[in-house]
C-alpha cells in the first residue's frame, strides 16, 4: 500500500485573468481547449488559487481503516465473505499511490533524484523505527508474536521480499510491509520514466515498463525476489497512473456521474469478494479496476467543484500512513493480552479496532507529523491533497511528497 498511502500537496499557480467558471454539467465533459492552447491541459477554477482534493483524503482513511478492520477481523477468527473485501483497501491506496505520484509531477521539473529522495523521506523513517520495535520484540518478548532472523531482518529494512525464517512466509518484519516493497519498486520505475522529457513518453514508460514485470512473472516461474516483484497487482498502481492522466487533462464530471461511478466500484468490489482468495489476477480485475473507477469519479467531480470539508475524515487520511504501520504492532499485542486473559478471540473486532485506529492517530501527531516537519526541513509535512481547479491552465508544483500510499 497500501497504497502511498501516501500524503501529497500540489500547489497551483492560478493565472492572472482567470476567465469565468462553466457550470457544472449532468455528465462527463471533455475540457474545453482555449484558442492557440494545446489539447490535454488541466483546467483552472475563476477564482485561482489551491484548492483541496479531500475526497482523495476520505479515500485514504477509508482505505487505512478498511485494512485495519480486516486484519481485526481474522485475529477474531471472522474471516467469510463478507469480511473479505475490507483488504481491498490495499489496491485503493495502490491506486491512489499511482494517482498522486502523475499528478505531483505533472508541470513539475523535479528529477529522478530529488522524486526519489522526498519518495524516501516520506516512507522509510517510520517503517525502520516500527521495523525496529518489531526486531526488538522479536528478541525480548516473543511471545508477542513477532519472530525473525538477520536476513529476514535486513531484507524488511532494505524492502526486500524474505522467507521469515519461523513462520516460512515470504512476509517482511511489519504485516504491510509486503506493500511497501510494491512501492518502491514502482517508485523507482517512475522515477526513471522522469528522465524522459514529456509527458507522454513518462506515461508510456511507466505502464510498459509495469505491464512488462507482470508478462515476464506470467511467462517465467522465477525465485522469490523475480515472482515477487513481478506480481500482477503492481498493474494497479499505473490504473492510478491513468487515471491521474485523465484528471489532468481537465476532464470533469457532475455529482451524479461520480456518485454513480464510485457506487458502482464499491458494490463491484463487494459482489466479488468471494473471489479474492483465487488468483491474484482476478483480484486486479475484482478490485483494482473498480478502486480505479472510484478514484476517478472523485477526481473528475472535484474537477467540476470541490466537495464539502470533513474534518475528521481529512485529519484520518492525513494519518492514514501512520494507521497503516502502526495497526498490526498493536494489534499483535492486543492479541497477546486477550490471550493471557482468557478472553474470547471476538473481542478483537470491538476492542481492537478502536485502540489500534487511536494508537495510529496518536503515532500520526506526535512522531510521524513532527519527524516529517524535521526531515522537510519544516515544511508542511501533513496538507490535504491540493489540487487544479477548474478553467485555465495552471502550474502544478509538488510542494511535498510522501505515501499510500496503500
């Protein structure tokens, strides 16, 4: 993650005479091309300036909280059909992930190096320390359910798939850290597509070269580290590429276009839950086309018009990251204490979630916001996803990276 799981803003250089904002209209619209401008230019709002992508934010903490719950779920022994697809909030953040990084870079001229380097400030700082409470536990208290070996261990800080040596599992040190591992690959993936010199060419380097991963793991049964990083599901984070393109390209659409669009890839996913346990490329159809098609319609209404403000659920999505890392740690040890009380694996679902969802809240304001501010050198570490309103074309600028992310 998922998903980039990730924290964005983009800041928009509104032109000097803005013209007049178009209505909203009943359906998709094609943007309108000004005289003596281009095709494919995101559009600008009358009224200039940034405005926010919170829809994208409430996303995110759905997404954060949907794997959360799922992981709840199955340490309460709940785990049948309708449970299932709280863990497609993996493919969500994978295509979110996939969505801000186009959208962050478009009109930008950041390289490979300084994309990396924010992708890395971001990511890697909160995932060593939990990674490192995680080896911690292992030594001193395993009963807790951790358990790992030095490969094991230097693999999960390098994101690097490994066999844990106790439970056999091809799974790193933090249960989610398997996402994470996706997404540095596709990072460094899109970075070199950044050395191209326009967009389109990005565009195509960054879905071939995905689309190409995945033939090779469908043609070749390769070692760990080959099938691993050639699994099917890294075709999600260029569907959020894709759509990322389509937004900036101005294309916008009423409420009623995207409430339809996001009710139809909610209900997609749900439908087929069932399905996610067979293959992992019916799970990219099943799931990650329908986060695709729900990203989209709430990119293309915030296009049209910005959605109403909600705090709580901008403050989730700001630490949705946080909620993502931390959530198993303190799940596992939850575990533990009901264990040792003798209390039935059920109250996981009522106890857990709760603690673990304020724990991650908790770890979001004081370690994760404030580390972020330090190493962005005070920057704003945590902003709602900024985006191009509506009619002109504007400048988009990364101001600060991170994930899913996932």
């Amino acid at each position: 993650m998922p998903a980039d799981v990730q924290q964005t803003v983009f800041a928009v250089e509104a032109p000097s005479a803005p013209p007049a904002r178009r209505p909203e209209t009943a359906g998709v619209e094609k943007p309108a091309r000004p005289a003596g401008e281009p095709p494919a230019r995101p559009l600008a709002n009358a009224g200039g300036g940034t405005r926010t992508l919170l829809s994208v934010q409430y996303a995110r903490a759905v997404a954060a909280v949907g794997v959360l719950m799922f992981h709840a779920f199955n340490d309460a022994n709940a785990t049948a059909y309708p449970e299932q697809v709280l863990q497609a909030g993996v493919d969500l953040f994978f295509v979110i992930s996939g969505f801000i990084m186009w959208v962050t870079t478009f009109k930008s001229d950041i390289g490979p190096k300084g994309f990396f380097g924010k992708r890395v400030r971001r990511i890697v700082p909160l995932y060593w320390l939990f990674s490192a409470i995680a080896v911690l536990t292992a030594v001193v208290a395993p009963q807790l359910g951790k358990s790992t070996g030095a490969e094991h261990a230097i693999a999960s800080f390098l994101f690097l798939p490994a066999v844990n040596p106790v439970t056999h599992k091809a799974e790193p040190l933090l249960a989610p850290g398997w996402t994470l591992n996706h997404e540095m690959l596709f990072y460094v993936i899109f970075a070199l597509a950044l050395t191209l010199p326009s967009r389109k060419r990005r565009l195509m380097a960054v879905i071939g070269l995905n689309v190409l991963l995945v033939v090779v793991g469908l043609l070749t049964h390769g070692p760990l580290l080959v099938s691993f990083y050639t699994n099917p599901i890294i075709l999600e984070f260029i569907f959020g590429v894709i759509v990322g393109w389509i937004y900036t390209s101005g294309y916008s659409a009423s409420r009623r276009v995207s409430g339809v669009m996001v009710t139809a890839g909610a209900l997609t996913m749900v439908l087929f839950a069932a399905a996610w346990g067979q293959t992992v490329i019916l799970r990219v159809l099943v799931w990650g086309i329908p986060a695709a098609v729900i990203v989209l319609g709430l990119a293309l209404t915030e296009n049209a018009k910005p959605v109403a403000r909600w705090r709580s659920g901008q403050f989730l999505g700001d630490a949705s990251y946080s909620i993502y890392i931390v959530h198993g740690v303190m799940l596992a040890a939850l575990f533990s204490i009901v264990h040792h009380l003798g209390a039935p694996d059920a109250v996981m679902i009522p106890v857990g979630v709760p603690v673990a969802l304020i724990g991650g809240l908790i770890v979001y304001r004081y370690i994760e916001r404030p580390m972020t501010n330090y190493l962005g050198r005070h920057r704003r570490a945590r902003a709602p996803i900024t985006a191009p309103p509506v009619s002109a074309p504007p400048l988009v600028r990364a101001e600060v990276a991170g994930t899913v992310d996932r």
